[in-house]
C-alpha cells in the first residue's frame, strides 16, 4: 500500500503517502500509479470537496525513485512515465477541487513538484526539514513540472538558484521565497489544512497560471532583466562546464522556451529535456556515483563485520602542520577532544591558530556564535610533551615525510598510548606495511589519508597494512565516520590508490610539455576536461621539488627495475638550480604568481622545450589526459590496490576532483564501454607507447563482453 486513502465525512478526502516497501516516500512507477489511483477516486467522488496530501513518513516525499531512474536506458519508456506524471498533475490542477499539500516533512525534487501541483501548499514548522529541487546534482533536471511551476509561481530569477544550483531551504526560508504558502506548528498541518480547504472558493482551484491575464511575476521572459538572467547566466555556464554538464543548461533551455508559452506545452519541452537527461550518459554516473557510491561510503559498506562499534572523544594529532592543524579542526568540529602535539609548544600553537582563524572567520560571517567559537578552540590543547597522548583513543601521525622521522613519533607515542588504541599515520606516499614496522602493535596500525586541506576536503582513503587488524580497520572506519568524511578502503601500495593515480594526470601534462605542446594547450584541455585545474597549476600546487624528491626515491627504492621517463627530466629541470623554479609554494614554478594578481603561464616555459612542429587537438589532448588514469586505475584493482570498481570512482571524484559526469576512472570506461575503451588504448599505445597498454583484465572484460557495472 503505497497511499491510504481516506474521506471524512465534512468531504475532505486525505491521501497519505506511506510506502511500506521502501525506507522513504519516493515517486516511481508503482507510487505513481497508486496516487493517481487515489486522485482519481477523490476526483470523481460527489462527496469530496477538497483534498489533503500528505505523508505518514516522516519526510513528505523523498523525490524520484533513483534505482528506477538509472534503470531506464528506453526513451520511449521514459517518456511514457513523463506523460503520464504530468497528465496526473495536470489532472488536479484542473479538477476543479482544491488539493492542498500538507508538507510534515522533506518535500524535495518530485516530492516538491507534486506539492507544486497542488492549490495550496502548508508546510510544519520542522527545522530538520528541507525543501528543493536538487535534481541537477545528479546530472537530471526536475521533470515533474518543476522548471515550469517554479518560475511561474516565484519568478524566473529567484528560481534559477532552486534549479541550476539545487538550493535547499527549511519551510521557514520557503515560506520567505514564496514556495509555500503557510508554516503552521507540525500538530496543527493537517487541521489546517482542512480548515482551508472547507474555507475554499471556486477560484482557490485553480493554479495562477492556468487564470486568465495570468503573467510571470518579476517579469516575461522578453524583457531587459530577462534577456540579461539568460544571456549572462547561459555564459556562466558554459565558462563553467565547458558543456561537460547537460542538465544546467537543459534547465535553462526548459525556463528560456517555457516560460514563453502556455503551462501544457511547457511540460512538452521539459519532458523531452528530462526523457534526454534520465538516458543519458551523464545522469547515470552521477547517480550510481555521488548517490549510491558515497551513500554505500558513508554507510561503512566496507567495515569488517562483529566488530562492535567504537566511539572517540579523544584524538592525538602528530605533527601541528598544514595537515595535522587540518585534521585538528576537523576533529574538533566533530566534536572530539584534541591533543595537538609538534616538536616545541609555539609549533604546536601555530597549528591551533589555524583552526581558531577559520571559526573567527566564520563568526564574522555569522554562520558561529562566539561561545562555539570559544568551545572549539577549547577542544584543542597544543603541546610538545608526548605524555599528553595519554588517554587518547587514537592517533593521527601528520609529521614531515621521511620514514626514520615517522619511525621515532610512532615509538615517542605509542609508549602513551592503551594496548588498542589505533596508530594511524596521513603519509601520502610511503607504504603503511612499512612503517608500520616500527610499531610495538602492528594489528593497530594503519593508514589514514586525508586531503587538503583536510578541514574541508570529504574523503579519507583508508590505507590497510599487512599486519593491520579487521578490528582496526572497522574502529578506524567508526573514526572517519566520527569526523563526517567519506572513507573508501584499500590495499598497502606505493602512493596507495588515490596518489598514484592522480598522479598519472600531473604525469601525463608534464609529458605533453616535453614532446613540446604548448603549455596553455595542455592546460585548457585539462579543464575543459572537467578536471579542477590542468595538470601543469596541479604539479605547481603539489610542488615539483616534492614531486622530483618523490621520484628519486623511487629511483632509489626500485634501483634497475625504475623506469625513468620524460616525467623525471621535466621536474629535474625545473627544480635544477639554474631555473630554481620549486613550485607554487616558492613562488615560481610552470606557473608565475604575482602579488596580488592571478598566476599565468609562465613565459619562459616556451623556450625550454622544442614546440612540436604538429601541435595535437584538444580532444586528443583530453584523451591522454583522461584516459591514463583510467588505465592505472584498472592497474590497481588488478594489484588489488582497490577492492571494488566503485570505490576507485567515489575516491578520484572526492579525492582529486576527477569529474563527477564521467562517473570517475572507471565510470569513464562503463560509459565509453569496455571494448571500445581498450581499442582507444591500443591506439594511444601505438602512438604514444606503453603506458597507454590496456591492462589484461581489461583486455579480457572486452573479449568476455563484461562490464563493471550492472547498470
Ligand atoms: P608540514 O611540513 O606542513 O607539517 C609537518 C609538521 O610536522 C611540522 O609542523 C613539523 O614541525 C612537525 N614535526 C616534525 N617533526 C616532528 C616531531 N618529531 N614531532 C612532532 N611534530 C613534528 O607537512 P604536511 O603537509 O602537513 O604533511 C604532513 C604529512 O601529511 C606528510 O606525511 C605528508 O606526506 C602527508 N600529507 C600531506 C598532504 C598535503 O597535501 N600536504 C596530503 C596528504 C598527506
């Protein structure tokens, strides 16, 4: 039973969506059909004279049923559910009845469209609750009508924000906005609702936009402020997305061509917007990514069964540096203790200043009380005594990269610490099985690497040792989930998963600067890729000096089995002493940072490598660009670096940016398909050597006809 239906005897009827097989109310092709169900039997029946929608859960409707939505690869099937969801909303708006929405709780994407299609919509007053349409997050835009009513009921300009940016409010704002009509206590919603339903005129049934003389509040399309809103905004996009993103722009499309004609053929255009997004390529990897991928993350998919849950209230950071300072905000937001520890007590108080700018920051904006202020700085105790971890559930070691260094705070802190306490260590680059050889505990021991700057960045690749513990793993996954990131999970390695990838992209620039491509060309292809920022400004932001003493100690690692390449005489040169150019934080590197001015290539990059006689196009530029992390991220599931496809996607996306519509490295191989992607590679191989080789497994996928996701 999807909707309970019933009709009292003062002729409200009351349609309370309670879907009994799913945790949340959502619309799909079974909820539909009974709401129409219910609609219909209140239509036709004499004796209903208003009706109230509302739900049994505790929010309203969670929006479209999104395993239905990446189900759908048919058009034509999509379009039929399209026609008949809008013939549905049409269906009451003309009733000629009343229908109001009685919103207790979250009304967002489908589940606000459908309170948009009622005369009247009454929110309670539940803080926790949220309303919007936050469809474009995932690649889609709101296909129920949401473009259409929106702008109509509101104006197109404050509802650009609601759609192209997925905007979120409590009833309260919504009510400010205009997007309900009343917030009343949530024990008198449904009285309410009743009581304006038996007040109801004639004219209360019928939508704004279907009255006579009706016109666009803020005004019509055709007009200065509308020519400007789509213009300049259709240019934003574009700047933006370098059309790498859909749906914005079908959004805007929709509003543009719309909003010029009657409500009917409107939900034409949207329709055919929506039917193309939902198919397409683009919805598809942002859903099974960002929806399912992250919400698997955070739900600790990966956590070793029978372990019971552990919970923190003290942390002990090593190292008061860029990253532990990070770390130590973070940990103090979620509302840890902190003992934040580095080799003299001003280092140590340094580190905490960081955190304590960032809250003084955020109170001047408002967004924090000075006693929250007050009491998060409280949290931190900045020391340089090792005795101070005393008590501490866990450890997070963020001192400079250097083994022997790392070897001696682990010994310094463990001495601290309880048999079971959890050692973890943020090195970026240097195996987890290896240091962790110069614990006393090494069940206890393992990898936790965060992001800068960790205060902000989601993502924590969870790095598990040789000798790490399941127990370990589990309470270390119960810490990332304390400290509200997202955890992925994976396998002792050189550069682990997340840097040794990322890492091919900065590779791949640096070796395109070598054969002699123009440097802005790399660049702007890394871009318009989809990718933060090309890999030259990345190489800056790491810092090529880091980058060059990575690479020698590789070398040095490896001995005859390193390979060297363009890669190591690009950074060398940089770095050598004659240029000196270290990277963004020395102020020079591929890039030039003028004082208070934006950083540009830098000129002198031009002259150190002869151009190519034949400069590459874009799109082939992108490729290599792309296409090397894919291949290298295949490496690692193959190594078993990474345990599963999706966790390579949620990693690259929240890690290092790599574009959400691609669907990650992996992702970008499932859209392109399997057989095609190697015969890509084979190509790039011929051309551009041996890295380009599509790894074995992927070679055999293609031969068995496999992909790496259902759907
Ligand atoms: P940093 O140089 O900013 O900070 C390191 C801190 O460790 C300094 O404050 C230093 O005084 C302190 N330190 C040195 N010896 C110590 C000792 N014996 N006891 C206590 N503190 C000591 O370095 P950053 O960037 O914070 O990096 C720290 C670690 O995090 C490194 O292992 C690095 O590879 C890793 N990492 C860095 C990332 C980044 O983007 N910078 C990202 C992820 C991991």
């Amino acid at each position: 039973m999807s909707i309970d239906y019933q009709a009292g005897a003062d002729g409200i009827a009351t349609l309370t969506w309670q879907m009994s097989d799913a945790p949340m109310n959502v619309l799909n092709a079974a909820s539909m059909a009974a709401y129409a169900a219910a609609v219909r039997r209140a239509i036709v029946d004499p004796a209903v004279k208003g009706v109230i929608v509302t739900s049994a859960k505790p929010e309203f409707i969670a929006g479209g049923d999104l395993n239905m939505l990446l189900a759908f690869s048919d058009a034509q099937a999509m379009t039929r559910f399209t026609e008949e969801l809008h013939a549905l909303m049409r269906g009451i708006e003309k009733s000629g009845k009343p229908f109001v929405a009685a919103l207790n709780g979250s009304a967002l994407g489908g589940g606000y469209e459908v309170a948009l299609s009622c005369h009247r919509r009454i929110a309670a007053d539940n803080p926790k609750a949220q309303i919007g349409l936050p469809e474009v997050g995932l690649g889609l835009l709101p296909g129920g009508g949401g473009t259409q009513r929106l702008p109509r009921l509101i104006g197109i300009r404050p509802a650009l924000p609601y759609l192209l940016e997925g905007k979120k409010v409590s009833p309260a704002q919504a009510l400010k906005a205009g997007m309900v009509d009343e917030v009343v206590p949530p024990a008198e919603l449904l009285a309410r609702a009743r009581a304006w339903l038996l007040a109801a005129k004639p004219e209360d049934a019928v939508q704004p936009w279907d009255r006579k003389g009706f016109k666009l509040p803020g005004g019509p399309v055709q007009s200065p402020a509308g020519y400007e809103t789509f213009t300049a905004g259709n240019a934003l996009l574009r700047a933006r997305t370098f059309g790498n993103y859909p749906a914005p722009e079908a959004i805007m499309s929709c509003v543009y061509n719309g909003c010029q004609v009657d409500i009917d053929t409107a939900l034409k255009i949207e329709g055919r917007e929506f039917v193309k997004l939902t198919v397409g390529p683009v919805s598809k990897n942002m859903i099974r990514t960002l929806f399912f991928g992250i919400g698997e993350a955070n739900k600790l998919a990966a956590r070793p069964k029978g372990v019971p849950p552990a919970s923190y209230r003290r942390v002990g950071i090593l190292g008061a540096g860029m990253m532990g300072a990070g770390i130590a905000c973070a940990a103090a937001e979620a509302g840890l203790d902190v003992v934040l520890l580095d080799t003299t007590s001003e280092l140590a108080a340094r580190g905490k200043a960081y955190g304590e700018a960032r809250w003084a920051k955020q109170a001047e904006q408002g967004r924090l009380s000075a006693e929250k202020c007050a009491a998060l700085a409280a949290r931190i105790r900045p020391t340089a005594d090792f005795a101070a971890l005393d008590g501490c559930d866990i450890v997070v070691e963020a001192v400079f990269e250097d083994r022997a260094l790392k070897a001696d705070v682990t010994r310094k802190a463990e001495a601290q610490l309880a048999p079971d306490a959890i050692f973890a260590s943020n090195t970026s680059t240097l195996p987890i099985s290896g240091l962790a050889q110069a614990s006393a505990r090494p069940a206890n021991f393992i990898g936790l690497h965060f992001f800068s700057p960790a205060e902000k960045m989601p993502l924590v690749e969870v790095i598990v040792g040789k000798a790490t513990s399941e127990s370990c793993l589990a309470r270390a996954l119960d810490f990332v989930k304390a400290l509200r990131k997202t955890p992925i999970v994976v396998n002792d390695s050189r550069g682990f998963y997340t840097s040794r990838v990322f890492s091919t992209y900065v590779g791949e620039g640096l070796t395109l600067l070598a054969e002699g491509v123009a440097p802005a060309l790399i660049e702007n292809a890394g871009r318009m890729a989809g990718m933060p920022v090309g890999p030259l400004a990345l190489a800056d932001e790491v810092s090529l000096e880091l980058m060059a003493r990575i690479r020698r100690q590789t070398a040095d690692d490896l001995g005859s089995a390193y390979q060297r390449s363009a890669i190591d005489e690009v950074c060398e040169r940089m770095v050598d002493s004659a240029l000196g150019r270290l990277g963004k934080k020395a102020g020079k590197g591929f890039y030039e940072y003028p004082q208070g001015a934006t950083k540009h290539l830098w000129a002198g990059l031009a002259g150190l490598w002869k151009p190519a006689s034949v400069q590459p196009g874009v799109a082939e530029v992108k490729q290599r660009l792309m296409a090397v992390q894919s291949i290298e991220t295949v490496r690692c599931l193959e190594e078993g670096v990474l345990r599963a496809p999706i966790d390579a996607d949620v990693g690259a996306i929240l890690g290092w940016g790599f574009p959400a519509c691609l669907g990650g490295p992996i992702g970008q191989i499932h859209s392109r398909g399997v057989a095609a992607f190697v015969a890509d590679c084979d190509e790039l191989a011929r051309r551009h050597g041996p890295r380009f080789e599509p790894p074995k497994s992927l070679r055999a996928m293609a031969a068995e006809g496999k992909t790496f996701f259902a759907r």
